[in-house]
C-alpha cells in the first residue's frame, strides 16, 4: 500500500462537551477531510473508554452507584458464552452495535454526514484496544479480565466486531474509513505491574482486531500517548501508528531500523504534535508547533536515512490524546490549533490535493 495523507488533521476520540451537536460542529469545522465521532466522557458512565464498547460482552456489569464496570465470571457461564460466540460465527454485525445509550457522537456525526451529502476523503472510528481493556476492566474479585483466557477471547472478539461494525456504518460517507484501536497502557509494556503480559500475546490480541479493520476494507490505526516499544504495532500489521509527538517525540528515533521499514512500505506516521494540556496548548501557536514537527521530521530522516518529503507525505497530524478532560474552551483552541497546524505544514509541502491510499 501507499498511504499519503501528506499532514492531513484528524482527531482523537474524546471531546469534553455534552452536546453531541456541538462537539460534531467543532469536528467538522476543523477536521472536514477526516471527522471522528466524538467520545462524550462527560456523559456519564455510558460513554467512558471501557464501558462505550461493552455492550454485547457477556455478563458485564455496570455498577452505577460506584461509577465503574465489571465482568462477573463466576458460576456456570458456558451458555452466556455459547450465545456470544454463535452471534460472532454468525457475523451477525447489528448484535454487536453500539446503541445511541451508549455513544450519542456516533448518530450525531452519522446525521450529520447525511445532511451534508457526498463523501469524505476519509472518516475515522475508534475502539479501546484488547489490551487497555482487558487489563483495565476487572472482574468480580478484581481481577484484570485479561488474565482469564475464556474471557479475554471474548473480549478480543467483541472489540474485533465493533470495529467491523462502524467501519460499515460509515463507509457510504468516506472514500477510505481509518479505525483507530486506542491503546494508553502500551506505555506501561515490560513494566513490573505487567511484567506477565508477553510480547506475542500483545501482538497477537491487537492483531485480531487490526485483521478484522482490514477484513472490511479500512486502514488501521493504533494510539498510545506515551512511550512504547513501537515495533510492537508494526508486527501486529498497524497501518498508522499514532504517538505523542509533543513530549515523546523523540521515541521514535529509538527504532529507525523498524520505522525506516515501515515507512518504505507505504505506511504512515501520525504525529500528535498538537498537546492536550490546557498550560501546554496556550503557550503554542501554529507556526512553533509546526517547526517543532518539522524538526522531528528531520531527526527521522537522519536516523532512517529516508527522505524528509517521503515523511512528510505519509504523515497524519493529530492531537497528541484525547480531548475528553480538557475544559470546553481549551479543547476547541486544540481543536482551532489542529487545523491551523495542518494548513500551514500542507502548504508548506505543496499539498495541493488530498492525497488518500492506493494498495
């Protein structure tokens, strides 16, 4: 494949509003040429990272007294888990839906994208990834769900098909769907508090989903905002990988044999140069956060030995996180500062055209 998105701006999910109209407007107006549904937190339990993806995994509960989910797996769940799996075999993608109760951002963007008509170069999903999920949610004894291997397949599976889902639900809109599988705790792999999650098995869990993205035709994505070992992503077939350009820029250089790699094969960079600290964004504007991407740029083509215009081209641009906790006022001037950002680094390069993939 050759992925070109040449310093095109998309999102990450969350946004901190309530209104999902209003937080669909700020998307639109900022990020036109590759909109995301807003993750609305604000909401309530219902649209947290873990919780908006949990419907049809079997025997979750939602403990809305204490604000928190789990997954009871005691007693006989064999026939809770027979039902899940036939409805996965049956690629019955609706019972795997993620109801309005649960995302308000994705009918709101969906309307709107009707309204307006036509098709955008790209639209962008997002689901939590296996393992933020699987060793955030717990289950009854507390218990990281990712250490019980009948539940964790679910899990897998589950996440797997929510993607399948949205990238159907928004295909008629995008001339190419991109789903993210958004993965914090990465930056905690090979830590002591996970020090029993293996290399393959994380490769492997994010793998299955990144296999159902592709099954429908999207491009895949992965984000962490912190410091990971990024090869990870790439064996687990990423096509986009998504890091913290702002304050750990500078890990990428660590791999310039596996990133030089990547980026030959056509694949993208998606630098999240645009902080989401509300001091942070403040003291930035458009043009110093363009010389700092552009600065990274030419560190990576040193150290890979690849042209900088190569990297430029294959370069999305993001916010370094999600929005979600930001004050209202502060997300939309990350938001006002992404576009700016995109505009300036697209001219610069000559971008005259929106430039999508070509396999």
């Amino acid at each position: 494949m050759n992925f070109q998105p040449c310093c095109l701006a998309t999102a990450i999910g969350s946004l901190p509003h309530k209104d999902p109209g209003q937080a669909v407007k700020v998307i639109l107006e900022n990020i036109p040429n590759a909109p995301t549904w807003p993750q609305l937190p604000a909401n309530g339990l219902n649209e947290q990272m873990e919780a908006q993806y949990s419907e049809s995994i079997p025997r979750v509960v939602l403990d809305r007294e204490k604000g928190r989910m789990y997954i009871d797996t005691s007693g006989d769940t064999s026939a809770d888990l027979a039902e899940f799996y036939e409805k996965y075999c049956a690629d019955d993608f609706e019972a795997f839906r993620i109801t309005s109760a649960f995302s308000q951002g994705i009918y709101a963007l969906e309307s709107a994208l009707e309204a307006a008509g036509g098709t955008r170069p790209f639209v962008k999903v997002q689901t939590t990834g296996p393992l933020s999920f699987g060793l955030s949610v717990v289950d009854q004894n507390k218990r990281a769900i990712y250490y019980n291997a009948e539940f964790v397949d679910v899990v897998v599976k589950a996440l797997a098909m929510k993607c399948r889902w949205q990238i159907r639900k928004f295909k008629p809109f995008a001339q190419q769907v991109i789903c993210f599988v958004d993965e914090p705790i990465l930056s905690a792999f090979g830590s002591s508090t996970y020090v029993s999650v293996t290399r393959d098995d994380s490769v492997a869990r994010l793998g299955e989903v990144i296999e159902a993205v592709h099954a429908e035709g999207a491009l895949a994505g992965v984000h962490c905002c912190g410091n990971t070992e990024w090869p990870i992503l790439m064996d687990a077939g990423v096509d986009i990988v998504n890091f913290d350009a702002f304050d750990y820029g500078d890990t990428i250089l660590l791999y310039p044999d596996a990133f030089k790699a990547y980026l030959k094969a056509g694949k993208a960079l998606a630098f999240g140069i645009v902080p989401t600290n509300s001091a942070k964004i403040h003291a930035q504007t458009a043009d110093s956060l363009g010389a700092m991407f552009c600065e990274l740029v030419e560190k990576l083509a040193k150290a890979t030995g690849l042209a900088a215009e190569l990297i430029y081209h294959q370069a999305l641009i993001t916010p370094s996180c999600g929005t979600g906790s930001l004050p209202v006022a502060d997300a939309e001037l990350v938001f006002r500062t992404l576009h700016e950002t995109s505009a300036k680094l697209r001219q610069k390069i000559g971008a005259t055209a929106l430039l999508g993939s070509r396999t």
